[in-house]
C-alpha cells in the first residue's frame, strides 16, 4: 500500500506512540496516500486512540491490536516504511522484523537501533520525543524511492547475515563448546 507507515510497538509509555501519532500527523496531511496503523496493544491504549482521533485526518489511520507472527510479517511486508520513537531499547525484535519485511525503519536514534542501522544506513533516526524530527524522518524515507529500495536491500542482506536466530544460536553453542574444551583441557 503505498505510504503505508506501520508502527508495532506496545502501547506503553516507553514506545512514546504520542510522539508517533504528532509526527505522522504533517506526513498525513501533506500526503493523502498515507495510512497509519498501530499495531499492539497496552494499557494506554484508549489514551493513544484519543489523541490519534483528535490529531489525524478521519479513516487515515488504524490500530489493528495484537497480531499472529504471520499477519504482522504480512503487515511489515506491505508497509513502505516502519515507526519507532521508543525512548530506551536494546535489540529491538519489531525492528529486525520490519527489516526482515522490507519495510523501512524510521526509529528513534538509540544504541539498540545504530547497532543495526545508522542514518542514512538502513534507516533514518530522530532524536527521541522529537516529533518534528520523526517528520522529518518520515518525509526523507517516503521522498526518496531509490533509496528506500537501497535500504531495503541493505537491511534484508544485513538480517541475512546476522539477524538469523537459529545461526546465532549455534554460534553461540559452538563458542561455549570451544570455550568448555579449552577450559578442560587446562586442567588435565
């Protein structure tokens, strides 16, 4: 769907959906092809849909609720772009879902986010609560189709080569067992 922008975070107060809903707010009305949905679900909930009602043009916006695996990667993969403005986060798994989709994050600029992707790199970043940054952000990642195609390509290759839980894993076991036998044979 073209100019759909998806965001799937919790609606807590640590994913900020009020700065999401007030920086796609000059995105949906510059661009009346664009679509917001709100995947997810939390206590603050009514509260976001509230403000989302009060903000944004009528039917140009959606909270879809808590989604199966397969209807979120089904969401991720429509979407031409993915939303975060979470204030802290590690490695966040919405984030390596959306890359792994093709949609093209938009993510506040966090560590957990810049050990993915960096600005220009994959993504774009805004400093967190900044909502006319993630504007600005949105509006960089919608206007420029070859570089959203770059991106996608970038961050599928990236996911491919490091974002592969069943890989890591065995790498993981396979540096224990290493460091078990090492270990043994230091005592023998």
């Amino acid at each position: 769907v073209p100019g759909r922008i998806v965001s799937t975070r919790m609606h807590e107060a640590l994913y900020d959906l009020p700065t999401v809903i007030r920086g796609v707010a000059p995105v949906l009305a510059a661009r009346p092809e664009a679509h917001l949905v709100i995947a997810g679900d939390g206590r603050l909930r009514s509260e976001v849909e509230r403000l989302a009602a009060a903000s944004l043009p009528a039917g140009r916006f959606e909270f879809s609720g808590r989604l199966e695996p397969e209807a979120m990667a089904a969401l991720l993969g429509a979407a031409e772009v993915y939303v975060s403005a979470s204030h802290s986060d590690s490695t966040s798994v919405s984030l390596l879902e959306a890359m792994a989709c093709g949609a093209v994050p938009v993510v506040s600029d966090l560590d957990g986010n810049r050990e993915w992707v960096t600005e220009g790199d994959g993504a774009r970043l805004f400093a967190a609560g900044d909502a006319a940054a993630l504007a600005r952000a949105i509006e960089a990642a919608l206007g420029d189709a070859a570089w959203r195609a770059a991106a996608r390509m970038r961050n599928a290759a990236v996911i491919a080569a490091r974002g592969d839980a069943s890989a890591n894993l065995a790498r993981i076991e396979a540096l224990f067992e290493s460091l078990g036998r090492s270990r043994s044979g230091r005592r023998g």
